[in-house]
C-alpha cells in the first residue's frame, strides 16, 4: 500500500523493498563521479553515462556451455541456513575499447 505525505512529500511504502541492487549500481557510480570532486555537467553526464554501460555489460549471470543458468549455494546468518544465489560473470572491462 502506497501513500503520500502531503506536509512533507515523501512517499511511504509500508511492505519491505529489497534495495541491494540499486545500492550496488549507486556505488558503481561514485567509481566513475567521486563525490569529493566537482564535474562539469557535461563530464557529469559523461561520467554516469560510462557507469551506465559497465553496469549494462557486466549484468549477466554465468552459464554452462549448454546455455543452462549456474547457482550456487551460500550460507546466510539470518535465514539459519543455505540459500541459492544466482552466480554472475567475472566482470569484464570491454566495453571501453
């Protein structure tokens, strides 16, 4: 259920969002626009734009030769146990040539 705060203009989402990828490509961004120093607009738009495509090309997850998704299993102190997470590509930095 969503609401809007009307004296404050904030939105309130009362079921629990999981927010660690887009934590994951924030960080990606401050390694192309360090917050500590000042861009023009336009290196600033460079700059995020350049974040954007190694975001883009190192999103995919590993896979067999036969094309078959890989997992792998972690264990996590909250759930008490294994869980399966996805297993992701080494990253690759091809996209800059």
């Amino acid at each position: 259920m969503l609401t809007f705060m009307t004296h404050s203009v904030q939105l309130q989402v009362t079921e629990w969002i999981h927010t660690g990828e887009l934590e994951s490509i924030h960080s990606l961004y401050t390694k192309y626009v360090p917050k500590r120093k000042k861009f023009t607009e336009e290196s600033f738009q460079a700059r995020l734009r350049l974040g954007a495509l190694d975001s883009n090309h190192n999103i995919e997850q590993a896979q067999t030769k036969k094309g078959a998704l890989q997992f792998k299993l972690q264990y996590s102190k909250p759930a008490g146990g294994y869980v399966v997470k996805e297993m992701k590509t080494p990253k690759s930095y091809n996209f800059r040539r």
